[in-house]
C-alpha cells in the first residue's frame, strides 16, 4: 500500500527540516515506487546508501531507473525518465520527488476509488 502525501507539505518540511525530511522523502518515495512497480533494484535504503557513497552519482541513475519503473506503471505509458535525469543533473532533485511524488497519489486516488 502507498501512501498519499501532500506534496506542499513535503517541499516546506523538506526546506524547513534543512534537508532531513527530503532525506526521508527521497527513501519514502524509492519504496513507493518499487511497491507499485516490482522493480527490485529500487531499496529506499540502498539508493540513498549508494547515492551517499557516490556523492550523488547514484542519484542521477536513481532518476532515470525511477521514470522507467513509472512508465511501466502508468496507463498513458509517459517516459519521463529523461527528464527526470535532466533535472537531477542540474539539481532540481526535489522537482524529480515532487513529480514522481504526483504520479504516485494518482495511483494511490485510482486504487482508493476501487
């Protein structure tokens, strides 16, 4: 089950929290999407680990491997992977949690509705 998150709520708190919050959001979100995708390669824990270790290398394919587990999720078979590569690149992560972030209430509001 994913959660639904405020995606305001989670920017402010991110900002607010000096990065802690992302931090957590960032982890929050790799489960999500592994939940709703299957894609075994995404750990919340082990992307962050790796992205630590790698001083943000990792990430950068982090947001290319999730835009290609939301396009095998989503119906309209969007790939925004590329995108979300870009913005990781020139440092607009938290634009990748909060587009992602979006998708992912989609599926949450799709599922309720059931």
């Amino acid at each position: 089950m994913i959660k639904k998150r405020d995606i305001v709520t989670c920017v402010i708190l991110s900002i607010v929290t000096c990065g802690l919050y992302g931090i957590y959001w960032f982890i929050s979100l790799t489960d999500d999407v592994r939940a709703v995708s299957g894609d075994e390669r995404l750990s919340g824990g082990k992307c962050f680990l790796l992205t630590l270790i790698t001083c943000g290398i990792y990430g950068i394919y982090w947001a290319y491997l999730i835009g290609k587990a939301m396009m095998q999720v989503n119906k309209n078979n969007n790939d925004n992977s590329l995108l979300y590569l870009i913005l990781q690149i020139f440092g607009l992560g938290i634009v990748t949690y909060c587009l992602v972030q979006n998708d992912l209430n989609a599926i949450a509001d799709e599922k309720e509705s059931k």
